[in-house]
C-alpha cells in the first residue's frame, strides 16, 4: 500500500487523516496489513495492549463483558478508527474487545513502534489527545442519555447516532439484530421489541427478519430531541 492509498481509506477528522505523504510511509513502514474476516476478535478485553490498530475497511464492532457476563457494546468503528490506543499508551490491560463485522483491513502497529513514531510526529500524538478527548465526551453524552430519557428517545437518539455519524449507517441498522440493538443501547429487548413495533406500525422503520430500516428520519429526530 502507497502513502495515497493509505490516505484515501482516512475520511477527514480521523487522527491520522492530516498527515503527509511522509508521515503515512513512516506509519506504513512500522506497521503491518492485515485483513480481518467476519465476527474475527482483533482485540480482547484483558490483553496486553501490544500494539494498536488503524481500521482501512469494514466496520468493528467495540464491546466488553461486565463482571455478571453482561455484554455492552459500545460503539461500531469504521475507516480511519484508532483502536487499542488506551492500553497501549497506559501499559494496563486492553479494556473492550473488538471485532469485525465483516471482511475489512486494518494496520496493526506494534506498541514500541508506535511511540518511536510519535516521538518523530509529536503533532500525530496532539490529535490522538483531540480523538481521546472527543470519545470521552461522546461517552458522557452517552451517560446523559442512559439516565435522562425514557425508552423512546433513547432508542431514537441511538439509531440517529449510527444512521448520522457513520458511513455505513444505514447498513448497520440493516444488519444489527434487535438483540444487538438492545446491547449497545442499553434496553431490554422486550423493550426495543416493543418501541420497534410500535414505530413499524406508525410507518417510522420498517421491519423485515428482525433487520431496521429507517423510513422517516425526519420524524425520528423529532422523537430523539423530544426530550431536549
């Protein structure tokens, strides 16, 4: 892979998307292309953070089990995602697993390379802080989310946050079962089940095999900000 092919999989905003054809080469140099398979682990909750991964293709869903065996999922990255930076910059065990949902590539970079890159593009490692610290509030509005708003615009505010922020929106409410709808939003399935039902009824989502698909965004973003 050339620095521009490499910059062709970053979408504008992703850490690495500003940096030069020079830069791109340094980190093609110290990494590694590997392609990943469908429901594939590339990281595991627990591990030695060893190295971290920069996704080109596909999307990854990022999860961890709770000490009573309780999955959360907690995001679903895509192209020019950094994942595993956590345990790797604090040398503590990975905190959530993650996995592919179907067949991408990623550059996997070792833990010792990677800080020898950000010692010679300390401006790399500024917008990695600008990254972390975006997450962090995502993760607090999260939290608001989960304590302030009743089953329907939460729900709603969820689907929006898949179907607006993500390249591949649409096809992941596609492919996420109500199950797994229920983990990363944090609601029973009887619930979803239930909120999902009545939306299909009203002409909101349609549903077919227990698969999503969005009908009236207008009217959604309505339901998601009801609360606002």
């Amino acid at each position: 892979m050339t620095p521009a092919e490499l910059a062709a999989h970053l979408p504008k905003g992703s850490v690495f998307a500003d940096c030069d054809d020079a830069e791109l080469a340094d980190l093609l140099s110290v990494g590694s292309l590997q392609p990943t398979r469908s429901n594939e682990e590339i990281l595991r909750q627990g591990d030695e953070g060893t190295s971290l991964v920069l996704i080109l293709d596909g999307v990854v869903r990022i999860s961890l089990v709770t000490p009573n065996g309780r999955e959360i999922i907690l995001d679903y990255a895509e192209a020019g995602a950094v994942l595993g930076e956590i345990a790797v910059l604090d040398g503590q065990p990975r905190t959530a697993s993650a996995t592919a949902m179907w067949p991408g590539r990623l550059l996997r970079i070792p833990r010792a390379s990677f800080f020898g890159f950000l010692e010679r593009h300390p401006k790399v490692a500024v917008r990695l802080l600008r990254e972390m610290a975006r997450r962090l509030r995502e993760t607090d509005s999260t939290i608001e989310s989960d304590r302030a708003f009743t089953t329907a615009p939460r729900l709603a505010r969820y689907l929006k946050r898949l179907t607006d922020q993500k390249m591949h929106g649409a096809k992941l409410t596609r492919d996420l079962s109500q199950s797994e709808l229920g983990s990363f939003v944090g609601i029973s399935r009887e619930n979803i089940n239930r909120q999902l039902a009545a939306w299909a009824s009203e002409g909101v989502i349609e549903l077919t095999q227990g698969k999503i698909r969005i009908v009236d965004p207008d009217y959604l973003t309505q339901i998601a900000e009801a609360a606002d």
